[in-house]
C-alpha cells in the first residue's frame, strides 16, 4: 500500500506546534550527545526547513545557507561550533533552555 503522505510533510504540519517543536530540537541535542552525530543532522535538517528555513538561519549567523545546508546533509561534516550555534540559535527561537542531565548507565 502506497502512503498517502511524505514523511516531509507530516513532520513540516507537526512543527506548527511549538511543544513538538521543542521536544525536535532536544532529540537533536539528545543524538548528538549520545555520539549519532548523522541522526542529530537529519532532525536538525528537518527542523530548521519546518521552521526559520536556511535563509534566515545564514542570515542569523552569519554564515551562507548553502554551507549550512551542506553541513548538514548525510555526506557534511559541520565544525562544532557551528552546530552549537545553530542549537543555541534554535533554542532563543523557540524560547527554550535544553539541558543535559547525567545519569547511571
């Protein structure tokens, strides 16, 4: 059975909503930190096409939206500092604080 709709699309109606919004961006941060550095990129990617989009995002940080979008394909290999900018960014956006919390293994 073929599907009805694309997952682009249903995630890009679902960001309308500014919990699931929040709790995007800190699956994020959570697969980052957890070291799956390709999943982090791929919901950065669809947050920030659901959201600001890539232009304002440059524009916010100076930075080409070209570069940022490569930076964030499959293939991108995005500096850190660059990514901890985009979170930081993302988060004043959405007037959020994410936090890490250690815990037993």
């Amino acid at each position: 059975m073929a599907l009805t709709r694309s997952f682009r699309e249903t995630i890009r109606e679902q960001l309308a909503d500014p919990a699931f919004r929040r709790e995007f961006l800190r699956e994020a941060v959570a697969n980052m930190v957890a070291g799956d550095l390709d999943t982090a990129k791929s919901v950065l990617r669809e947050h920030i096409n659901g959201t600001i989009g890539f232009i304002a995002l440059g524009e916010a940080l100076s930075k080409s939206p070209k570069s940022l979008m490569r930076m964030l394909s499959p293939d991108g290999n995005p500096q850190a500092r660059t990514l901890f900018d985009m979170v930081a960014y993302l988060q004043k956006m959405e007037g959020t604080i994410l936090e890490v919390r250690a815990s037993a293994a």
